[in-house]
C-alpha cells in the first residue's frame, strides 16, 4: 500500500444519514441487534423485509452484513435499497448510494466505490456539508485507484464545502507530501491541527510532513507525541516505528 493510500484509507468514517425520518420502534429494535449481535440481525432484517418491512429493514440488513465485514454483500444491499428508494421518490437513496460506496471502498473495489459516490453526488440532495463529506470519500476510492488528480481535485471540493472538518486538511496535507508539494502540506497540516490539535493521526502526518522537509528534530517530537498520546492505535504504532527506524540519525545543527 502507498503512502498516500495509507493516509486516506486509515481514517474512512462513516457518514451520517442526511434525511432519514425519525426511526420507528421496530427499526431501533434492529439497529440494537446489529450493535449486539449481526448474524441474527442479519436474519431479522431478512424476515421483516419479507414482510413488509421496506427500506428500513433493507438498511438495517445492509448495516448488518457491514458489521461482520461482509462488504460486498453490504454494498449490493445498500446499492439494492437506494434502487428501492429511489423508486419512490425517497431522498435518502443518496444516503444508501454514500454507504454503498463506503462498502466497495472497505471490500477493496475503488471503481465501483466511485460508481456510487457519483450517483450520490448527482442525485442534487444532499446538503453542502455531506456532500463535502461525500467528495472526501471519492477522493479516498480516486486515491486508492491511483487517480491522484481526481483525489486532489475532490479534496479541494471537499475543502470549499467543509473547510472545518480536519479530517479534509489532513488528507489534503498527505496529498500534498506524496505529491512533493511540502508548503502546501505544511499549511494544510497546520490548518488540520488548528482544528484537532490532539488527534494522534494529524500529529502523525505533521511529523511525516517535518522529516520530508528535512526537520529531524521536529518530526522526532511530533512522533513522541503520538506514542505517548496514543500507543496502541495505528498512528502510535507507525509513529514508534518511525522513530526506531531514525534512532541513529543525527539531529541537524
């Protein structure tokens, strides 16, 4: 996996339900047996939905078989209820067109990540705060198809849209490092941590960023603060690493 892979891979979140109605009891009750136990959700789901259980139990299926990582199982489900939604004229298929995607994207198929992200982008109903959201999910599948272009230009989309959200900084900043641009990547990792001054990623990244740049001794503290903020995670994991790989070099004078 590539750096720049690695970077905007590691951090796929899922994304809210835009217009879902308020759940009805039979769709919490679901929703519950999914967090507690997938398998007989999964088998719950299936019998609602035949009868009669609609999108509601079409979701929760999908939401199940994401839970025990059955992602292209997930992905069809989803891609099969935003069919259905759309049928009726329900503007949360753009929502299940989202999490199709985000399941392609997990199952390791970009093209087909991208597919549904470009649906869900052209339905026209998504707020400007998910749809920002949603082109940092393209730019994810771009990136993981090796389209560096179509991520930057996404990224840059989301940034318009979304220009709070760390989380589209730091993935510009990543971009940006894998791309050679070291100032654009010191300022976009420095807006990032503006925002989220302890998330152990965006420390990760910035000390990424500093060793690029040739600033041993910064990037040594920033991985010392990811180790220490958050040694089990993977950016603690990748951060004592880097500082075992760099133990012999000498700080510059």
């Amino acid at each position: 996996m590539t750096p720049l892979l690695t970077a905007l891979l590691l951090t796929a979140r899922p994304l809210p339900a835009a217009h879902a109605p308020a759940a009805t009891a039979q769709a919490k009750t679901c929703i519950d047996l999914v967090r507690a136990d997938p398998a007989r959700a999964v088998t719950t789901a299936d019998d609602w939905r035949r009868k009669g259980g609609g999108l509601d139990a079409a979701q929760c299926g999908a939401l199940a078989l994401a839970a025990l990582e059955r992602w292209n199982e997930a992905a069809v489900a989803f891609e099969g209820a935003a069919l259905e939604a759309a049928k009726l004229r329900d503007v949360r298929a753009a929502d299940y067109w989202v999490q199709g995607g985000n399941a392609w994207l997990a199952a390791g198929d970009p093209a087909k990540a991208r597919k549904d992200f470009d649906t869900a982008l052209a339905a026209g109903t998504l707020p400007p705060k998910l749809a920002g959201e949603v082109h940092l999910d393209r730019a994810r599948a771009s990136a993981a198809a090796g389209d560096a272009a179509g991520a930057r230009a996404d990224i840059d989309k989301a940034l318009a849209l979304v220009p709070q959200d760390p989380f589209a900084w730091y993935l510009s900043a990543a971009l940006a490092r894998r791309q050679s641009d070291l100032p654009r990547a010191k300022t976009d990792i420095a807006k990032a941590l503006a925002l989220a001054p302890e998330d152990p990623q965006l420390l990760l990244e910035a000390g990424n960023i500093a060793g690029s740049g040739g600033d041993v001794e910064a990037a040594r503290a920033l991985f010392q603060r990811v180790v220490k903020a958050a040694p089990a995670s993977d950016a603690g994991k990748a951060a004592a690493a880097a500082l075992a790989a760099n133990a012999d070099s000498p700080a510059p004078q």
